[in-house]
C-alpha cells in the first residue's frame, strides 16, 4: 500500500491496489498520479453524482472464486443517461472493472486474444464477432448487443490509468 500527501490540499491519498497509477482525492477531488514512488497532481475529476448504488468503495465480493474488493469508480455519461464502472481489485494481484447499469451487473477483465479485433467504428448491434482467446486456446463467437461512446463525468478512488476531464471512453458489450 502506498500514501501520499494529495499535491493541491495535502489530504492523504491512498493507493491500495499496486495496478492503480491515479486516484482521486477524496477531499478536493484532484486526480493525483503515481509514477514509482512520486505523486503529482494531474487535474481535477468531477464528483460522482448520487445514484444510490448499492456497490461503493469497500464492497467486496467473490467471482470465479477469487475474492476482490472495489478500489475505484468512474461515473460515465451518454445520450440515455449515467453509469458506473467500478475498478475491482482481486486478491490474487489481477485487476478488472465491475459494470452497474440499471441493477445489471457485469465484470470484465483483460484477457489477451489473437488475430485482429475490429475498428470501434465498424461495430454495431447484432454483428457477430469471433476472438479466440489464448490462455483458452479456442475460438468463439460473440455478439455485439450494445455500442457507446460516453464522457466521465466523475471518479473517485484509485483508478488504473490517468482520466480527467473530457476523457471518452469508447464502449462495445458482447456477449
């Protein structure tokens, strides 16, 4: 675990997950960034907006039969609205994000995959698309159900990659 004195108001911030290079401070929301052992202030990030989600920093759970702990939240908005991705911290050291839109719940982690994915851009609702995965080995075939491009408007915690105002994230669900 690492702390630090936040750079603009000298609140502690600490980073419990050794994959988090950002978190937010909890006190004047500054993104504070972490390169080794150095905290440098990076910007500001928006609060999160109440949305009484029952997941929140601390909640824990199992998935796959590893425990994790949430360490991190953005708050994302599009044309319909707002939803989270909640940066999940497992104890085995691996890392993956936790969806909560509308009381669905998903989890992605990384997973590395051969051949070439499709351009963004060239996705839509009901294409198919077929990665194989390596550490599976096989092939298999998804379907794209939901395309999206949103702003964060929010974020708190500890986070795996520097994010601040304007920064967009291009969202495709397959399943």
């Amino acid at each position: 675990m690492f702390h630090t004195d936040c750079p603009s108001c000298g609140a502690t911030t600490e980073f419990k997950s050794s994959a988090a290079v950002m978190a937010v401070c909890g006190y004047c929301q500054s993104t504070v960034y972490k390169d080794a052992t150095v905290a440098a202030e990076v910007g500001k990030i928006g609060q999160v907006l109440e949305d009484y989600s029952p997941i929140q920093i601390g909640t824990s759970g199992v998935f796959a039969g590893v425990r994790f702990s949430v360490v991190g939240r953005l708050q994302l908005r599009y044309d319909a609205g707002l939803w989270n991705e909640w940066f999940i911290w497992f104890d085995d050291g691996s890392s993956g994000w936790l969806g909560d839109a509308a009381g669905q719940y998903m989890i992605t982690q990384a997973a590395e995959v051969t051949g070439t994915l499709p351009e963004f851009e060239s996705l839509e609702p009901t294409k198919s698309v077929v990665l194989t995965r390596v550490i599976k080995g096989a092939a298999a075939s998804y379907v794209v159900t939901d395309v999206r491009t949103a702003e964060c408007v929010g974020g708190e915690g500890e986070l795996p990659f520097a994010v601040g105002k304007g920064y967009v994230a291009k969202v495709a669900d397959l399943r």
